[in-house]
C-alpha cells in the first residue's frame, strides 16, 4: 500500500500524527472523530478504501477493523509506559493489542452490532493471510488483532446466539498471543456466557413446562366439555321422553320392554350367575311409595342415553365369587372402541357402588330421568 493511501486511511479518523495505516488502530480517535456526523463520514470513507481494487490485503483487514471500531464506539489507544494515564489504562493496551472502547449506545444497536460483524469476521477470516509489511511483521500483526474474536463473542451474546459466542470465546482463550491480562479476560467472559446458556435453558424449560401445562388444561376442557355435552344430551332425550310419555302415555312394563327389545344385545353377560345377579338386583329409590329401581332397568336406560349412529354405549357384567362388576366402553360405527372402565360394582355384601356416575343421577332415574324405568312394590 502506497504511503499516500496509508495517510488518507488515517485522516479519515481524523488521527493526528498519523504516519502509515498501523497507527490507525494505536491512536486514541479525537473527539470529532466519533460524533455522530464524522463516524458516518469516516465509515463511508473506509468503505471506498475497502473497495479500492489497490488497497493490499494488510491494509483492507485494518480498514476492516477500524471499520467495526467505529459501529460499535471507537479505537482505544496506545498507552506508553511514559504517560501517566497508563495506572488505570487496560494492561493489554499497553501490550500493543488493538482494541476497541465500546459505547454502549451504538452496541445496543442491533444494526450497529451488525456492522461491527460483518468487519470482524472478514479480519477472523483472514487474519492467519497476513504477510506483514516493512514496518512491522506478519506475527506482530496477527498478535495485535487477537481480540477480534472476543468482540465477536460479545455480539454473539448480545445477539442471544450463546453458543457462537462460547465458539468464539474459547477461539479467544486457544489464541497463542494471549497475555495473562487476556487469559483473564477469556476465563470471565467463558464462565459468564456459561452461566447466560444455563439460563437459557432453564427459560426453556420454563417455558416448555408451560406450554405441557397449557396443552394438558386445554385437553381437560375438552374432554370436561365432553362430559357436560353427553349430560346434557341425557338430560335432554329424558325431558323428551318424559314428553312423549305425557302425549302418548305407556305403562313402565312397556316402556322397559321397548328399551330391552332394543338395546338388550348392548349388554353382555360373561356368565349365567352375572346375568342373574343383575336381573334381580334392586336399588332402593328410597321413596315414601315403595319404588325401586331395577339395575337392567338402569343400563338399558343408559344405553339407551348414549346412542348415536357413529358412536354408542355397551356393557360387559362380569360376576366374580359374591363381586359383580360392570364394565362401560364405546364402540363407533367402524368397529374400534375404547378401554372398558368400570363404572358399577356389586361387593360381597351386596352394596352397589358407582364409579363415575354420580349418585345423584341413579336416583334421578328413580322419578323419570331416564324414562319410567322403576318398578313399586305392590
């Protein structure tokens, strides 16, 4: 690169005492430099020198960086041991890194970050491609830029990709010219973006957790509103019957052998002893007339309550010793059907209990619910 090219790559950050392309980025940038005016000039002034086909490789990585400096805040400078300052400069500024003094307002930017990026990532790429110049070597420059993968992992992070950035953290800690004071560095910024993808995950967690919980209340609706749909189905063809009983009055006897006549075949009985005990078995309405309510009664009755063309109720009594059990299920018109779960039984003590059929509705069907189904002493 010609030395008057290397001059008009320093003016553009209005660099004072600037010699050749390599002071660029070890000269604090004065404070024209960095307003808001100036930076946008200077980028674009960069950008033609990137572009210049004449510009050799050495110096376009420079621009580069210089470039990604200025997205993101400006280039720190060269502390020598002579200045008075240097007691609270950063050790590696002193060792002759080039880095970058960070300003926080441009590095919230995303498209400022995005910048920043793009410079830094063709000096990563093309860094170990330095050939050096009469003034300084080829390692010597590549020493100097060694922390272009430490910003790239700080706008990785900020950019919410945490394993890129542990990429090139670690990238960072593996450098060979690294300083202890760059070891140190590397250590904070690796434990600190272990701790951001712990969190991370633990949000996702969080957030799958949610989302289960979400699904399972919103198939417990579903299946809730299932439920309340099938009840009042059953609520409503009782109140029809009860119409239909009250237009065309039958008598109980024919009402039961109308529902046996044509939903018996829904009940299946795996032995003679459950077929009898269910035939005879009474539930006591507990009523001041001395009705009572007959079990088949009560399953023809259901079954009755839950019939559809695609989908309809069916019962298996099983008889086990003193133990009757009956089981409920579904079967569609295609054949399949569901898992039988147990809804009546029977113990040995000849008590019924029921199994997700509420009391109460074995005690409605005692006055009608299901159609008149009971039977009276005489």
């Amino acid at each position: 690169m010609e030395l008057v090219k290397a001059m008009a790559l320093s003016s553009l950050l209005l660099i004072s005492g600037c010699g050749t392309t390599w002071d660029i980025v070890t000269v604090e940038t004065s404070a024209s430099a960095t307003s808001p005016l100036a930076r946008e000039q200077n980028k674009e002034a960069i950008m033609v020198l990137i572009a210049d086909p004449k510009t050799d490789s050495e110096a376009r990585i420079i621009a580069y960086y210089a470039y990604a400096a200025l997205s993101l805040g400006h280039l720190a400078s060269r502390v020598y041991e002579y200045d008075p300052a240097y007691r609270s400069a950063r050790v590696d500024q002193r060792n002759g890194f080039y880095l970058i003094d960070i300003d926080q307002q441009l590095f919230q930017r995303s498209e400022n970050r995005a910048e920043a990026k793009k410079g830094l990532e063709y000096v990563a790429q093309n860094l170990s491609s330095m050939k050096g110049t009469a003034l300084i070597s080829a390692q010597e420059l590549q020493r100097s830029l060694t922390y272009v993968h430490y910003y790239l992992g700080l706008i990785e992070k900020a950019d919410g990709h945490y394993k890129s950035a542990a990429d090139q953290f670690e990238h960072f800690r593996q450098s060979p010219f690294l300083t202890n004071e760059g070891q140190r560095i590397a250590y904070i910024a690796k434990a600190d973006i272990q701790g951001e993808m712990l969190r991370a995950e633990a949000e996702i967690a969080r957030r799958t957790r949610a989302i289960e919980e979400s699904e399972r209340a919103e198939r417990q609706r579903v299946l809730d509103k299932e439920e309340s749909d099938k009840r009042k189905l059953a609520d409503r063809k009782a109140k029809d019957a009860q119409v239909a009983l009250a237009a065309n009055p039958i008598s109980n006897d024919e009402y039961v052998a109308a529902l046996r006549k044509r939903y018996g075949s829904r009940i299946i009985y795996n032995n003679p002893t459950a077929f009898s005990s269910v035939s005879t078995f009474h539930i006591d309405c507990r009523a001041q007339d001395g009705r009572y309510l007959p079990l088949e009664n009560l399953l023809l009755a259901r079954i009755g309550s839950m019939d559809k063309e695609s989908v309809w109720l069916e019962s298996i009594v099983d008889s086990r010793g003193d133990e009757v059990r009956i089981y409920d299920y579904l079967k569609q018109k295609d054949g399949s059907v569901t898992e039988p779960k147990m809804t009546i039984e029977i113990n040995s003590w000849g008590d019924l209990r029921t199994h997700g059929i509420r009391t109460e509705a074995v005690l409605n069907a005692c006055y009608g619910s299901y159609g008149p189904i009971w039977g009276r002493n005489s």
